[in-house]
C-alpha cells in the first residue's frame, strides 16, 4: 500500500514530501484513509531528537482519524467506511498482566509506539499519522461517534485520553474541586472532561489572556500565577491537580493547594527533577503522582464520553504545507489549542 506523507529525513531536519509504503494487511488488520492528522509537541521532541537517539527517516503523528477502506477477513470489529482512530500506540506485547487488563499503555515490555520506533518483529520502522493512508490491527483502534467532527476528533487521540485517564481513575465527580495548571493542547481538555464530569473546575495559568476561553471551556474560576503569593489564596482548595504544563515549577506550592488525601498529577514533562519537599507531602497526608495516556478501553470510553457530551479540541485546520510554521507556532505557545493537518493535502505538497 503506497502512501505520501511527511518525513523528517535526519534529526532537526525540515519535513519533506515522502513516498512510502504500509505494510500489506493481514487478516485481523483494517486499512484506512486518513482524513485529520493532529500535531503533538512530543512530535516536535521527536523530529528534533530531544529525547534521545530518533529513527531517520521519521513520518511523526499519533492523533490520527480516518475512514475504513479494507477490512481483513477475521475483522470483526470495523466495517468499510467506519469512522477510525489511532492514537500513540499500535500494538503491545498482549500478554503481560497491564495488557490483559487493558493498559497496554503500561505494557510490561514496552507498548509499540505509533512512530520512531520499530513493530513487533523489530525490523520494520513504525511511520506514523502525517500520511494519507494507515494499516492497524482491530484491537488498536477505536470507533469514534458519528456526531463529532473528525478535525476536532484527532487531538483527543492523544491529548483527550491523556487527560481523561487521570480525570476518571482519580474518580472526579460532581462537586469535586480540580485544578488545571496550564491551559494549552493538553490542559484545555482537561478543563472540558472535568467540566463534564461535573466538577467545580479551576484553570492555574500564566497567561491572562486565556480566561475567556477556560470560562467558556467550562472553568469556574481561573487564576493568574506569576508568584508563589498567587497560590497562598488557594491552600487546602482542590480535591485533584491536573498540572500540564512542562516548564519547571515549585511543586510545593502547587501541594498546598491539596486538601486533605489530595492528588497532584504530574502530566507534562519538564526537563529537570522537580525537588519536592517531605513535607510538602506529610502535611496533609498528599499524593503526588503520574499519569500516561490510556489503554485500548478507556480510549473507547473516552471518545464516547466525548459522544455523549459534544466534547472535541478547539483546534486549527492547517494544510501540509503550513506544518514548519505550526512546529514554530507550537513551541512558542501560540496555539488556539491544536494543530490538525487536512491529511488530502499530503498528496499535493
């Protein structure tokens, strides 16, 4: 299956038209066109090798939704014309104890990631969703509901389930106070699903400017951070802490926001340890933990929660040839709240 996408042919390297080839599908693999690609800035980590050695050449891309082509002869679970997605893993060891239990995300051998990085028989390169057209297993895809707008679908594949997860195992209910450090690609869905959920919904930002927009998102209050005197307001206020954001902090005073038996999850990823005081943690009894997308089932109760409650990112369409500008826009926070790429235009670029 001949495919034309985009491809970082060496690290730091611009993305350039690329001619591939998918593998050719098996009986359990469905085949389908991408309509929407979204852009991630682990993509950007990743095309620049900022997080270690990266395989060349690279077609990055795991917010990816498409429309269902060709089915193998034991699919059951899709049908031609099907609206599909895949997000930032295609496949996964299956037996281990976090695979059978659905979290393959935490796959004891490593999940496989959707790109830089190799399938399951360690030869072949995993290309990713920059591209018009993708080959995956049933079991690592998902259905997504037929009232949402795919453009906006393709964020939650990634950005939706990494904060949904959280959101639903910490069990955030009606009343609940949660606090979203960050409103950006990943914050802003946190302040929707929390918001649906019916919590009390708080957005912490640096950025003024944004209160308008977590206010319609759903947020109740929002507030400004430049100091430490910012958060003395707040201690003892939030049940859950959802922090997004990637630039380093001062934990501490995030955990004085805890209540009693609090949670603080760390979900972006700063460049350096966070250096967090015991007793940060002692004094009311606090927990500060992680979080990591989803597996194959809450990715499906994600998107149909998001069915259920008209929940998509707030995103700009872009065409191929604007991705360079969307990777500069994106590192400079400039973003309204994600870049998804109309995947037809990869064959004329």
């Amino acid at each position: 299956m001949k495919v034309k996408g985009l491809a970082a042919l060496k690290a730091g390297g611009p993305l350039e038209s690329f001619e591939f080839e998918r593998r050719s599908p098996s009986a359990t693999d469905v085949v389908f066109t991408i309509t929407h690609a979204g852009i991630c800035h682990s993509d950007i980590h990743q095309v620049r090798e900022e997080w270690g050695p990266a395989l060349f050449p690279m077609v990055p891309g795991h917010e990816i939704v498409g429309v269902v082509t060709e089915i193998g002869n034991s699919v059951s679970k899709f049908k031609i014309g099907d609206r599909i997605g895949v997000g930032v893993f295609i496949d996964s060891c299956r037996i281990c104890e976090p695979c059978k239990s659905g979290l393959q995300q935490y796959c004891d051998e490593g999940m496989t990631g959707t790109y830089n990085g190799y399938e399951r028989d360690g030869k072949t390169i995993a290309f990713g969703g920059y591209s018009n057209g993708f080959v995956i297993d049933q079991d690592y895809a998902v259905t997504i509901p037929s009232n949402l707008d795919m453009a906006g679908v393709a964020p939650l594949l990634c950005a939706g389930i990494t904060l949904y997860s959280p959101i639903k195992h910490f069990k955030v209910t009606k009343g609940s106070k949660v606090a979203v450090m960050g409103l950006g690609g990943l914050g802003h869905m946190g302040v929707k699903f929390a918001a649906a959920m019916g919590a009390e919904v708080t957005v912490l930002s640096h950025s003024a400017n944004k209160k308008e927009d977590a206010l319609r998102m759903g947020a109740q209050d929002f507030v400004v951070v430049r100091s430490d005197d910012d958060l003395k307001p707040l201690k003892r206020k939030f049940d859950l802490i959802l922090n997004t954001v990637s630039a380093m902090v001062d934990i501490n005073q995030y955990l004085a926001t805890l209540k009693i038996d609090g949670t603080l999850v760390i979900i972006g990823l700063p460049d350096s340890p966070y250096a967090v005081s015991a007793g940060a943690m002692l004094n009311g009894r606090k927990s500060l933990t992680g979080s990591m997308i989803g597996g194959m089932p809450e990715l499906q109760e994600m998107l149909n929660f998001a069915g259920q409650h008209n929940i998509v990112s707030d995103i700009e369409l872009i065409n191929a040839d604007y991705v360079e500008e969307a990777y500069r826009r994106t590192v400079a926070s400039d973003v309204k709240y994600r870049f998804v790429i109309d995947a037809s235009t990869f064959a004329t670029f």
